[in-house]
C-alpha cells in the first residue's frame, strides 16, 4: 500500500467560473483566477491564472484573454483545457515517472453531457489514469462538513462568479436544484452600469469587483458599515480620469434587482422540495457557500425573506475545493462520483 502511493499523485480540482483551486495532499496548492492569455495569431496560451488576469482589460490587438468557464458552461474547449494543463503545471515537477494520476474534479452542476466528457478528455491530456467528476453542489455540502449520506434534508446555495446553484442534498444526491446566472459577475457589471449611469464614469470589470469587496452589501443598513471608498475611473462627459467617492448604501440599492432574483431563485428551490425534506431544512437552516456568499448582509437579507436560519460557510471560497478534496480520500464509497462509465 505505502509502495502504491509512493508512486500516486491525487489532485481535487475545483473548476470554478471565477477561481480555480487545486488540493494535494490535504494542501491548497493552487489558487488562481479561471482565466487564460492567448496570443491571437499563434493561438499559443501565453499566461493563465494571475498572470493573465493581470493582462485582463489591458490587452492590445494581438492578446486576448478568455474566461473559459464564464456563465457555467465551458464556453472554449480548448481554452479549457490549457488552463487546466497551466494549473496542473504550477504545481511543479513533482510527478515521477510511472506515477499513477488520480484526479477529482468539480464542475458547475449545469453542464452538458458533451462538456462532461471534455472534461474527461482533458484530464486523459494531462495523463489522469483515474478521473471522476462531481457536482458543484455536493462539493459544496462536504466542504461545509455536512453528511451528505444521511437521509435529512439540508440546502446549499454557492453563489460563484457565473452562477448561483441551490440545491437539496439527501441521501448522497441531489434532490432538487435551481441554477441562474446570476452571481458575482452580474453583481460586479450591475456596479459598471451603476457608476456609469449615476456618477458619469467608466470603470473597468476589476475595479468594480474591487468596489464590490470593498463596499458590497446587500442591504441598505448595516450594523458594520464599511467605509467609503474613492474609485477611480474616466469621465464620460471630459474623457479625463477622475475620482470619485462611493458608499455601501448606494451599491446595496445598484445590487437589489440582481439579488431579489437569487432570492426568488431560493423560494423556487423552496417550493420545489419535497415536505419531509422541507421540515428537515426548517430545522437545519440554508448554507451559503462561493464568493458570493461574503457579500456583507447576504446572509440576513436571505434569512429575512425565506425566515429561515442562514450560515455562512468557514471561508467559503474554499468550501468547495475542500469538498472535492474528501472526495478524493473516498472514491470507492461515494456513489455520486462521476467516473466515465456514467456519461
Ligand atoms: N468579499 C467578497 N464580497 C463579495 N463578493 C466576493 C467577495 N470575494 C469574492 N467575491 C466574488 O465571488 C466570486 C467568485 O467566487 P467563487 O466561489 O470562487 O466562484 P466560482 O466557484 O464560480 O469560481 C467572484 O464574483 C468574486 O467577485
Ligand atoms: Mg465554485
């Protein structure tokens, strides 16, 4: 046994829309941005992970940068899969040869047969021998630290950077789920279109991201209010650079539409959950997960509208990625494990 995994490597990835995360040996070993650099003419991958989204908004004619996994679907294959190789790649030569590669990776719950088995076909690119697959979801619900095998309700929601997933997990599946496209990114462009809209300014994707974290609420009241914040951006009306000043209130009101929408997207899931279930998650509460789920006041505004308890999972960006981790340590007992055979 010590002998066989002398010579195994085992990776949980999390494939995210907005981040990609990569564990090893019970180590976060790879945190970086799903984003990729590509020279135009060459089609060559030039960056990925930090160093491309440096590059992001920045590029001239011959650069381009992709987000390969942008509203939950792989929208470049190709892309795709060099941005795995590129992670894979930073975690250094530690493989030997005939090492045996043992991956789990997670992925939006909303993907498509064909885009599961690209998946599979890149892990075969970068040498995986044993490749299973696993629903964002049930990633989330292990990384939580909840036990996914019991027959009791309890309801996630992971709020990413493309999609917000809620789902009801039971007896090692997924009962019921709503998927949007309504996450971090709608929140960050509801900002762009806020600040060009009220204050005359354009500002880029990350600067309005950075205003998000900043001062991102979702509610107009907060018991801790941030301070405020100066952005800087170009004047609409002079096309000079210009700075400005913004306050949590004011992006709590630019953020209410999109937010009311993931609400009505949790009483959807609500809806559809069967009574026996339902009276499980009255008891247990709602668990929220992602990015997302660090927007300040999120948890009570949910907690508010649905009169339910709401948690926010221990550093929820990485719930996920910890999930997909025990999955790893438990292959041969989870039955919600995608291997090739099921697709
Ligand atoms: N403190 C924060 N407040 C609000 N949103 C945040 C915060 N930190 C990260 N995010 C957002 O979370 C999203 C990424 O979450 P993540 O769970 O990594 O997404 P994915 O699983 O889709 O890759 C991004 O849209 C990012 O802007
Ligand atoms: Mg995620």
């Amino acid at each position: 046994m010590k002998f066989f995994s002398l010579f195994t490597q085992e990776l949980a990835i999390d494939l995210g829309t907005a981040n990609t995360l990569i564990i090893q040996d019970g180590k976060i070993v790879v945190d970086e941005p799903s984003i990729v650099a590509i020279d135009r003419k060459t089609g060559q991958t030039i960056a990925v992970g930090h160093k491309a989204m440096q590059m992001h908004e920045k590029t001239h004619e011959s650069i381009k940068t992709v987000r390969p996994l942008k509203d939950g679907v792989i929208a470049d294959f190709t892309a795709a899969e060099n941005m795995i190789k590129g992670m894979i790649q930073m975690i250094g030569k530690r493989r030997r040869l005939f090492s045996h590669l043992k991956m789990v990776i997670c992925i939006p719950s909303g993907i498509t047969e064909v885009e599961k088995r690209a998946v599979f076909e890149s892990a075969d690119h970068v040498d995986s021998k044993e490749t299973y697959l696993i629903y964002e979801p049930l990633a989330a619900a292990l990384g939580i630290g909840l036990d996914v095998e019991e027959p009791v309700g309890n309801m996630v929601i992971d709020i990413g950077g493309g999609t917000t997933e809620i789902a009801v997990i039971a007896l090692s599946g997924i009962v019921c789920d709503q998927s949007i496209r309504i996450a971090g990114d709608e929140f960050t462009s509801d900002i762009m279109t806020y600040m060009r809209h009220q204050h005359n300014i354009l500002i880029g994707e990350r600067t309005a991201e950075k205003i998000k974290i900043e001062v991102g609420s979702a509610l107009t009241e907060l018991d801790n209010p941030p301070d405020d914040i100066a952005v800087n951006g170009r004047d609409l009306m002079t096309g000079i650079p210009k700075q400005i000043t913004v306050n949590y209130s004011e992006i709590a009101g630019c953020l209410d539409k999109s937010i009311s929408k993931v609400e009505d997207a949790v009483l959807k899931a609500l809806e559809a959950t069967p009574p026996e279930l339902a009276a499980d998650i009255y008891k247990t509460g709602i668990y929220l997960t992602g990015g997302g789920a660090l927007l300040r006041g999120l948890d009570k505004r949910i907690a508010q509208r649905t009169r339910l308890t709401v948690h926010v999972a221990d550093d929820p960006l990485r719930a996920v990625v910890r999930g997909t981790g025990i999955a790893l340590k438990n292959t041969d007992r989870f039955s919600f494990l995608i291997d090739r055979k099921n697709v």
